[in-house]
C-alpha cells in the first residue's frame, strides 16, 4: 500500500510541475502567440479560407514536374485537406508535401489513394 500511496504522490507532483513549466498562467502577448500558432501552424500568417487553401495546392500542383500529370482530387475543410488520386508512391509523398506547404493548411490527409507502379 505505501507503494501505491508513492506512485500517486508522484504523478500528482509531476502534474503540478508539469502544469507551472506548460506556462498554465500566462500573461498578456503569450496567449496571443498561443492562438496564432494554433490556428496556423505555427506561422504566424492570417488565416487562409478553403478555396485560397484549395486554389493554391491545385496551383502548386499543376507546376509541379512530378504532379503536373496526375489527376488529384483537392478538398480543405478548415485548413485540413484531404487528397484523393491515383498516382505513384513517389508523386503521393511529393502531393503531401507540397500541399503541406501552402499557407493555412493545418494538415493533410489522404481520403482515397490508388498507387500505381512507376
């Protein structure tokens, strides 16, 4: 029983430190960065609406040697987008990362994928 009483004296312990060092009462331009970075990745840029977000990976796509040729379906929903395509393994790890990089995409997902040998 001493054990047990040990091991829940420690958790309770870390999770007080852990909430002091996590900045749990944080004043004035701290909670502003916070949300910034929540609500864009971290960028610090204004939020993008779904058809810029949508607009902008279909653009960068189309300029892409690799996905140029390749049919790939393009949704945001909140900043979170979805793919779908047939397409090589190379050209879908190349579509992730280009659509990761356009402003206001907070994650990238794929909907429905076929691969097809290169």
């Amino acid at each position: 029983m001493n054990k047990l009483t040990f091991i829940f004296a420690l958790l309770a312990a870390l999770s007080i430190a852990g909430c002091v060092t996590s900045g749990g009462g944080s004043s004035g331009d701290d909670s502003v960065a916070s949300t910034a970075s929540l609500s864009d990745s971290g960028r610090g840029a204004p939020q993008a609406n779904d058809s810029e977000i949508t607009s902008a990976i279909q653009r960068a796509f189309s300029q892409d040697d690799l996905l140029s040729k390749s049919n790939i379906s393009v949704n945001s929903n909140q900043g979170v987008v979805s793919l779908s395509g047939r397409l090589s393994a190379r050209a879908a790890n190349r579509a992730v990362s280009v659509a990761r990089a356009a402003p206001g995409v907070r994650r990238v997902l794929w909907a429905s994928i076929e691969y097809i040998p290169e």
